[in-house]
C-alpha cells in the first residue's frame, strides 16, 4: 500500500469538498487556498488535507514517504482539454513559410497543414507512432500535466484515423495520466474528396463511425467548423450521427471566423467549444444558460498571430473559461501548460488564479473528468504537482518558460522530480 504524506505546505491550491463543477465570472479569481497545510495521499486517492495544526498525525508509518514542502505549493495537476498529441513529424518548413509572410489558411491551401500531417501519418507505422506519442505526453507531465485529450484527426481515411484512435486507446493502457480520445475524422477534407465533401462526410458516418464505435475507441467527437473546412450544416450531420453512437461533442470553432458553430454546438449538447479567436454577442448569448465550457488555445493565438480569446469579455458575462495548450505540430507546437497560463495572464489579462483555476477545475470539466481531477477533494485521484520554492503562485505564469514544478505525482506515485 503506497502512501504520500506532503506537510509544510506553504498554500495548497484548489482544495475543498463543495467546489463548484467548474468556476465562472468572478468565481474564477478565487483560488480555495489552504496555508500551512497537510496533504495525505493512499494508494491513488485522496485520503486527507488540512491545515497543519489540524493534523492528527500518522498512526501507522510503514512504507509511507514523507515529502516537506516548506516553501512550496501543492496543485491539482494539469489538465490539457484539447491536443493533437498523435502525429507523425514536425513542421518546421511551415514556421519557416509564416515568418516569410504566408498565412496558416495559405499554408493549407497548397497542401501544407493538416493535409501535410495527414502524409506524413500515412506513412508511420502505429507501434513508431505509439512509442514517439508516449514519450511525448510523458514530457509534457514534466512540466505539470496529469491529464490530456487527445484527437485523431491526421488520419483522413477509414484506416488512418482508426491507426491514431488505436494508438490514443493504447496510450490509456500505458501512461499513468488520465487520457481522453477525441474523433477528429472531420479536421479537413482529404485530397481524393477535395470536389466531393459530401462523400467524405458520408465515409465518416457509414464506415468510420460505425468501426470506431465497434472498437470502443473514441470519447468524444469533433469538428473542424471554419471556411474552407467544414461548415455548420456539415458538422451538424455529423454530430447528429455522433451521438447515435454516445459520442459528446467537442468541437472546433471560431478559430478564424464567426459562422454560427457556437450556437449549433450548444444545440447538440456540446461539452466544450474550443479555439473562439474570434467570438461576437450571439456567441456569448448563445453560451449564456448552457453547461457547454469556453475553451481558449492561447499558445495557437501566439504561434499563429491570430487574435487572442477575449476573456474579459467571457468572464464578464459570467460564464466559465478553459484554457488548453492545442497541442500540434503546425499551429502549437508547445504543450507546456505552465506557458499556456503565461500567455493567458499576459495577452489575455487573466489573473494568474484565473488562469490556474482554467487549466485544473474547468479543463477537468472540459475533459469530462470532474469526478476524478482537478481539485483537491476526498476521493479523487491523487494526481499532484509540487512547486519550487515560490513567493507567489503569480510565479508560475510570470517566469514564463521556466518550469517550476518540482514534482509531479500522478496516481499516487511520484512520477518526476527534480531531486532524482
């Protein structure tokens, strides 16, 4: 019986047993801070936190590890609501083609972007693809990230998108974190359907789904809802066929353009609506009333220098944010969580426990893991990082790119330190 006792604790985040399934307008600057506190972890659990003239101490000491953290928070880790984890190669060429003047949308038009990582899949075998995607997300739990969604989508064909959902569905068996998948057949209209996007659309629903469905290997469905993508009709058919199969939506929209994808997902009982560069009064209008998460992708906004989501306004209308990294090798290519709420406070004038409570309680929500993660509540998953010694949590955000998690604990056992 493994068990983790943290004291000393010098603040103790997001910690309590009557918080809100997810935080929004001004419920979004308040952190549920415990100082001076104690954290007891048994098995994968939960089992106790405090203040430390509360504790009762330890009756029985076998094979428990005392961890002193003077000095230091204690978080809920991370948990990243929308990547692309699962791909075959970097874009560097494509970095190099927007610093020259191209646009994303340009890029994509002579055959880079998506439909580049979708070739390059193609030719990857799915046990590279498994060992390179492993390493990958396991890096990014260095930097504080216990839970991540990930989506297909680089496949384009009935064997390609089935390749990267297997590859998703062995990830859950391997890793410690906690893993969503996503269905991501609509991310883009493959070349051999570029004049018949109706038989795309029905490739998805007659072949892929179908299969998808009979594997188990998907949580979720999405939908690339932008011009020159997928318009609203589309992804209402195929979220319509979704749910034939209990696939929730979580979908891409807003990105580059206001097209009324907000209001369509909302309609199909969206879990979250991801990306909202752009975002009008309807849109607000439309999520105001609904328990459908608005999920920001600063680090898209920065690689890209497109507009960043518009916070304030978001929150001023007291509704909830997210915020996820988008992980992916052409728009994001960074999955650090930590430079995600740099961005957020410094772009979007979040307020650094804004921006923590976006990428813990409200990303656990987005992820449809509430029960599970998120916060520091009896019962759930004892999946924790550990900071440096700090002054302030405002440290995470303000040091950006710096990594100041010391330790990170996911299921119970220690899954990274600095001090081995």
């Amino acid at each position: 019986m493994a068990k983790i006792l943290i004291k000393n604790i010098k603040g103790l985040f997001q910690a309590g047993e009557n918080l809100p399934r997810y935080k929004k307008g001004e419920q979004m600057d308040h952190d549920h801070m415990i100082e001076n506190a104690f954290l007891a972890l048994e098995d994968e659990e939960i089992i106790a936190y405090g203040k430390m003239e509360d504790w009762g101490g330890i009756s029985d000491w076998r094979d428990l590890e005392v961890i002193d953290a003077e000095g230091k928070y204690v978080l809920p880790t991370f948990c990243d609501s929308h990547t692309h984890a699962v791909f075959a190669a970097t874009r560097e060429s494509e970095f190099e083609d927007r610093i020259k003047g191209l646009s994303y949308e340009e890029i994509a038009i002579k055959g880079g972007g998506i439909l580049n990582s979708a070739a390059r899949l193609q030719e990857m075998d799915e046990d590279t693809l498994f060992t390179d995607a492993l390493e990958r997300i396991h890096n990014l739990a260095k930097y504080g990230t216990g839970a991540i969604e990930i989506k297909s989508g680089y496949g384009l064909s009935v064997e390609g998108e089935l390749k990267m959902l297997r590859v998703i569905k062995r990830l859950k068996a391997a890793s410690p974190m906690a893993i969503k998948a996503t269905f991501l057949g609509a991310h883009a209209f493959p070349i051999t359907y570029k004049d018949d996007h109706q038989g795309y659309v029905d490739l998805i629903i007659k072949e892929m789904l179908p299969k998808i469905a009979e594997e188990n290997l998907a949580d979720y469905i999405d939908c690339f809802c932008e011009r020159n993508y997928f318009t609203v009709e589309q992804m209402n058919t195929l979220l319509k066929a979704g749910a034939k199969y209990n696939l929730i939506p979580k979908v891409h929209v807003n990105q580059f353009s206001i097209m009324g994808g907000i209001k369509a997902a909302v309609d199909h009982g969206a879990l979250s609506v991801d990306h909202l560069e752009e975002l009008g009064e309807e849109d607000i209008k439309a999520l105001k009333g609904s328990d459908v998460m608005p999920t920001f992708l600063p680090g898209c906004s920065f690689f890209l220098s497109i507009p960043y989501g518009k916070a304030r306004q978001v929150l001023a209308a007291d509704l909830p944010i997210a915020l996820a990294s988008d992980f992916n090798p052409g728009s994001s290519p960074s999955g650090n969580m930590q430079l995600i709420t740099s961005i957020a406070c410094a772009k979007m004038n979040m307020t650094p426990v804004e921006a923590l409570n976006a990428t813990t309680l409200n990303t656990a929500y987005a992820m449809g893991i509430s029960n599970s993660h998120g916060s520091i509540t009896i019962g759930k998953k004892a999946s924790i990082m550990i900071t440096n010694p700090i002054s302030s949590l405002a440290r995470i955000p303000y040091s950006f790119g710096e990594n100041n998690i010391e330790t990170v604990i996911l299921n119970g056992k220690v899954f990274h330190t600095v001090n081995n």
